[in-house]
C-alpha cells in the first residue's frame, strides 16, 4: 500500500454523505487524518464516530461552505488539532436539474447552487490558502462535472457553477504553481448519492445522453427492475454502464495518493460503456 495518504491532513466538505463519507473513510483507513465538514451535525459526527471507531484519526466540523466564516472556523480547528493542512477537498455540491421554462419553481434552488458550487470552492480555498502557502505545499481537489464542459440542455444553471469550478481550479493552479497542486475531477452519472435529490425536472437529464436517449431509457428501466445484464454490472466489463460511488471516491484518493511532485491535474471519471455524452 502507498505511503503518500499516511499522515496527511485532509479537509473534505460535505463529508457527511455521499461522495464525501467515502472519500472521507477511505483516506482515514490509508493513514490520513481527516476533517470531516458538513452543515448536517448529525451526519458529519457519526461519520467521524465511524473512522475512529476502525481506528481511524478525524475530527468532525460543522459549516456551511457559503459562510466564509463558518469555513476558515473549520480549517483553522484543522491546524490546530493536526498542525497542518495538506488537501482540502472541496466536494459539498447539489445539482439543480431544470429547463429556464421551470423558472419558477427552480430559481431558488439555482440560486443555492449558485453559492454552494460556486461560493463554497471559493470559501474553502480560501480558507487554506495561506496556510498551505506558508507550508511550502499543499493540494486542492473540487469536483466539478462533465456538465460544465458544455452549455446542456436541462442543466443551464448547474452546468454553469461546474464550468465555473473548473475555471477556478485552473486560475488557481497558475498563480499557485510549485506551491500548491491542483485537481479537478469530472464525475458523470452516478447512482446511490442524493444529489438527485436537487433535481428539479427529471426528463431534464435527457440533455446528457443525446442521441444516446433511446438505450439510456431502456438501460434506465432495466436498471429499475433490477434486470441490467451482468456485462453491464461488471466494473472490469468494457461494457460497464453507471459508475459507482465508490469508483468515483477511489479516483479522488488516486489523485491524492500521489508524491508531492506528481499532480494528477484534470480527471474525468467515466463508466466506459455510459450513454452519457461530452
């Protein structure tokens, strides 16, 4: 097993569900102390809980990544429990599905994206910047989306604060060269999280599969019914179809797991067999 995850302090927002309890758990397991940040106390505490009862080292902070306040609160705790801030890993995230036709039942959750997506990359790097500076190192990693490498239909809104993340991400990593590294990692469609549960016009991911529209329905349906053939099951299958939680965790600890030298800069997780597009 590598040693590069071994010791190193590493802050994940929305570390209390989803992408980020994995990341989370499986950084601690490798070695890694981890700051797990989440605005759901509940949620980020018995992450927390589970990582040190496995014998794991974490601290459990509560914030909101669009009050900046509440984010330097959290790194700061970082240093002082850990002395140091090697990786944030700006993961908290929602993605509002809609078509501008559904303005009015939308824009509000447009808007929260808006800060979180935006804001929240914003406000937690931020929040360690100068303290990786002042350490001579350190990496970023924002997950951004394949939706933010087009204008799509459905996702106007979602896919312009992932665009946005990785235009931040290559700002960043040019004014911080030899400083602090930089990772931006483009998952597609993933089930088993609830970032569906953002969504606010379902057929609004039909955007995605373009002329893919026809077998991403029957793959949905089966999927539905629990019928997908096993080729399509198979992470070592070439026909693979949906990426897992856990595949697109295990790329974000690959891109962390790496020496100081190396930075895996730009990462697109994709199922090989996927009717999504772009």
């Amino acid at each position: 097993m590598s040693e590069y995850l071994k010791d190193k302090v590493i802050i994940i927002t929305g570390a209390g569900s989803g992408f980020g309890k994995l990341i989370a758990e499986k950084t601690a397991a490798a070695g890694a102390h981890v700051v797990g940040v989440d605005v759901n106390a509940e949620n980020v505490t018995t992450v927390v809980e589970g990582i040190r009862a496995a014998g794991g080292s974490a601290l459990a902070q509560v914030a909101d990544v669009t009050d900046m306040e509440q984010v330097a609160a959290a790194a700061a705790a970082a240093v002082e429990q850990f002395g140091a801030i090697d990786v944030l890993v700006n993961n908290a995230g929602v993605m509002p599905l809609a078509y501008f036709a559904d303005h009015a039942r939308a824009w509000q959750k447009w808007h929260a994206a808006i800060d979180i997506n935006i804001k929240g990359v914003v406000n937690g790097i931020s929040a360690v910047y100068d303290q990786m500076i002042a350490q001579g190192r350190g990496q970023v990693v924002n997950i951004s989306s394949i939706y933010g490498n087009a204008g799509i239909e459905g996702s106007g809104v979602y896919s312009a604060t992932k665009a946005a993340v990785t235009t931040i991400s290559d700002s960043l990593r040019i004014e911080a060269k030899g400083k602090i590294k930089v990772t931006t990692v483009k998952p597609t469609g993933i089930t088993g999280t609830n970032l569906a549960s953002w969504i606010v016009n379902d057929t609004a991911i039909m955007g995605l599969v373009g002329q893919r529209a026809a077998s991403y329905g029957e793959h949905v349906t089966a999927l539905m019914n629990d019928d997908l053939p096993a080729e399509l099951t198979d992470v070592d299958s070439i026909k693979y179809w949906l990426i897992k939680p856990d595949d697109l965790a295990d790329a974000v600890v690959h891109v962390i797991d790496q020496p100081w030298g190396i930075s895996l800069s730009d990462v697109t997780v994709r199922a090989s067999g996927e009717d999504y597009l772009y």
